[in-house]
C-alpha cells in the first residue's frame, strides 16, 4: 500500500495547449499513454458510499487493478491510500482484493456483488520534473466518462508527489495558473463517474472555511459535467459563506455570478485570474477535509 499525495486541476478549453507551451515543460521529454480502464461497484453503489475506488486498467497489453481509498485534502491536494497490482486479463482478481486491509474492515460479502459500473477512457500525457527539490510528475489526461449511455469529457491536469515535499506541488501549481487556465478539482474520475451513472451529485456540507472552499469546488466540478446553471450558483453561495472570514473569496464569487448573467459558455469563466485566486485560498486554508 501506498499514499498517493496529488494535486488535481480542472482545465479550461484552452489549457491543454497552453500547458504543453509552458517554459517549465520546455525541453523535458514526454510520455503518451492510452488508458482504458473500467470501475466497479455494487449496484447499489456501496463501494462509492464507503469511498473506496475499484478500478481495472489497460494500457497497451498490460492490465492493472487499482484499489483507492477516499483522502484528505482539500483545494485540489489529496492523500489517498492506494493499492495496486498486475493482473492477466480483464477480470478482478477478487481473491487478491479479498486480503486488502482496506476490504477486510469491509462486508465481505459486498465482494460477489460488484461489477462494472462505468469506464474513463483517456489519452495521458506525462512529464517527470524536479521542482524546488522534489520529483513531481505532470499528467495531462483528455478523453472521456462513459456511464449509462451518457459522457462526459476528461480535461485535466494531475501533479503527483514522487518524492519530496507536498508543498511543492501547490507552488507548481500556482506557476502553472500564472498563464494556464486552471482550478483545483476536488472530485476524482471515479466520483463523476458515479454522478454520471446516478444522474446526482452531493454537495459535501460546510461549516469551517476549509469545508466552505471545498463545497464551492464541488459544485464547480458538478457545473463543469450538468452545465447546470444552479452549480455555479452554488458555488458562488459558498464562497461568499467563506468571504465572511476570508474577503478575497468574495471577489471570486462575484465573476461567478457576473458570468451567470452575461455569458452561456460554462467554461469561458476560468482564466489564469481566477484559477491563481482560487488556489491561493486553498494556501490560506490548511485545514483538510474528507475526498470522495
């Protein structure tokens, strides 16, 4: 078992092609990868209610099952536990799951219930750097959820932690948002997947400003895949819930609405100002709170 320390960022239309220009990536050699990989679940959804990930992956000819358990973090930063092991073909080796820590505490008898539930089919595109004393990867994934005949795309950035200081991802981060357009994303493929299959989404509850910033990220997630306007609005709710200790929140709040009420696109609201401005609240706001 491992922990996978990660900061996860939504980009914007354009971020894709800004990013591969960024002068930070210049000269360093990149990797393509297709990924298909297929989650599972109960039909009631119990795996997903616990917070815990079950996934099978091929790329090329290999195949790898993935076990993730729901972090801490907040603003993008995450900690997750994670297992992961090589299997022959694509179908769960429920026996090597069966000896998980993670599944033992669990209803065993949940295991001979699980199946597929939804796919994330992407192309992933990886940079290894050092930055300020740390081995970070960048990983650009475009693709696709594919869940009870609906989709939605994939369009973002993940900075793993290899080695060295978490806090080096958010100063990456924050360089990043200098020109690419970008925000912290607190919801994992697998959650929107499942609000995909569901058609639902939650929103988490609020009461400590950490809890506010954390519940106006997931209603920008929900917004980004519905496209229904009340997300934004939720989103702007919280963070003028937070901009009663931390002001700044509140100029962010205001685009939000001043986009409801000028402009349909759902994305053209995230710029390079914003998204900084966002993750700087996240800097402002240690305090981690559950992930899904």
């Amino acid at each position: 078992m491992s922990n996978e320390v990660e900061m996860k960022l939504a980009l914007g239309p354009l971020g894709p092609d800004y990013l591969h220009r960024h002068p930070i990536l210049a000269g360093v050699p990149s990797h393509r990868r297709t990924l298909l990989n297929t989650y599972f679940d109960t039909p009631e959804g119990d795996l997903q209610r616990m917070r815990v990930a079950l996934r099978l992956r091929c790329s090329g000819d290999a195949w790898v099952q993935t076990l993730k358990t729901g972090g801490k973090g907040g603003g993008g930063l995450s900690v997750r536990g994670e297992w992961e092991w090589p299997v022959p073909g694509p179908h769960l080796d429920l026996e090597g799951l069966a000896r998980l820590p993670a599944v033992q505490a669990l209803d065993q008898s949940l295991l001979a219930k699980v199946q597929e539930r939804f796919t994330t089919d992407f192309e992933r595109d990886t940079w290894d750097i050092e930055y300020q004393g740390s081995q970070i990867e960048i990983a650009l994934d475009q693709g696709e959820i594919t869940a009870a005949g609906h989709k939605v795309r994939i369009r973002e950035a993940e900075l793993e932690l290899k080695a060295g200081d978490s806090a080096s991802l958010l100063a990456l981060a924050d360089e990043l948002a200098a020109s690419v357009p970008l925000r912290p994303s607190d919801t994992s493929k697998a959650a929107r997947g499942s609000a995909l299959l569901t058609g639902s989404w939650k929103l988490p509850e609020a009461s400590a400003p950490a809890h506010w910033l954390h519940r106006a990220t997931v209603a920008m997630d929900a917004y980004s895949d519905t496209r229904e306007s009340d997300w934004l609005t939720q989103a702007a709710t919280a963070l003028e819930r937070l901009a009663e200790t931390v002001p700044k929140a509140g100029h962010i709040a205001l685009h939000l609405r001043t986009h409801q009420l000028h402009n349909d696109d759902e994305d053209d609201w995230l710029s390079p100002e914003v998204g900084a401005a966002l993750l700087t609240l996240s800097r402002q706001l240690p305090d981690s709170t559950e992930m899904s």
